[in-house]
C-alpha cells in the first residue's frame, strides 16, 4: 500500500513538473503537444524488381502475393484469376481490397496459394493484397482497416472429438 501512495505522489509531482514546463515554454500542455503530433506514415517497403511482397492467410489456406504498378492483370499459381477461381463470387473477393482503396487496375499481382479450398484460398488471396497494398502504399491503410480487410479471419474447423461422429455431432440414438 505504501508502494502505491509513493507512485501516486511521484505522478501528481510528475504532472506539477509538466505543467510548469509548459508555462515556462509558453504552450498550453506538453502532454496535450506530444498526443497531438500525428506519427509519421510508415514507408513503403519495396524490393528491389518494384514490388511489394504479403503473406494472407484464410483458414487453412496461405497466399504469397508480389503487387506491382501495371494494368490490373491478376496471377494466382501462373493462371488467370478468371480461370483459377472460376466462380464470380471468388473473383469478386480477390478484387475488393482494389474496389477498397480506389486503385482498380492499377497494380499488378503475381501471387501463390496452396492448401485449403478454393473459398479458403480467394480469403487468403484477398488477405495477401491487403497487406501487400499497404506495405505498397501506407495511406491505404485506414482505408482497407475500415473495410476489415487487414484482419486475418481466424476461424478455422473444429476438430473431430473422440466418442462423437464429427466435431459435435453425436452418433445417432438408439433406444433397442
């Protein structure tokens, strides 16, 4: 208990500190001045052939994708995006991180996905190119955290449990 009123007596004597510091500048509140600088925006991280590199992950699913400025051409495993993911509905969750940010066919994605199904790969496709247009390009980055594209989707399947015939269900009842 004392350990705590000599912490709180050093903090009110810190604060008395701060304050006469910022009289004696001539500013309202230091503190109030370092909270409101706005931190720098991190760099782009580029290799050295101008492009940005990203790691998605969707269920069991991982994507390794390289972004580069182009014409908007999509490579997943040496195909086209149309002929990889042939469900409109997958071609469409590989293109939102673009649709996000307002950069449709302005970069160019070379990417490899292996494991997982095609549902599991699109969301790790998906991942990847978030992650790769911020290290491309850092300003996007509240852009594309609004729209939840930055956050890995951690949800994977349950696994089977013994005396069960799958992860919950149980076996079915027989009263003879």
């Amino acid at each position: 208990m004392a350990d705590e009123n000599q912490t709180v007596n050093d903090l009110s004597q810190l604060g008395a500190a701060l304050q006469g510091a910022a009289e004696a500048a001539g500013e309202e509140s230091v503190a109030a001045a370092v909270v409101s600088e706005p931190s720098a925006p991190a760099e782009p991280q580029i290799d050295e052939h101008g492009r940005a590199y990203a790691t998605g992950k969707r269920k069991n699913a991982v994507a390794r994708v390289w972004i580069k400025p182009g014409s908007g051409q999509v490579k997943v495993n040496g195909k086209d995006v149309a002929e990889y993911f042939g469900r409109p509905v997958l071609q469409m969750i590989v293109r939102q991180p673009f649709d996000q940010a307002a950069r449709a066919d302005q970069y160019d994605v070379m990417c490899t996905v292996s494991g997982g199904g095609l549902s599991g790969q699109a969301g790790a496709v998906r991942h990847g190119i978030s992650k790769a247009l911020v290290n491309f390009e850092p300003t996007l980055r509240p852009t594309l955290k609004q729209g939840g594209f930055l956050t890995r989707d951690s949800r994977v399947v349950e696994r089977k449990k013994y005396g069960r015939a799958k992860a919950r269900r149980s076996f079915q009842f027989s009263k003879r």
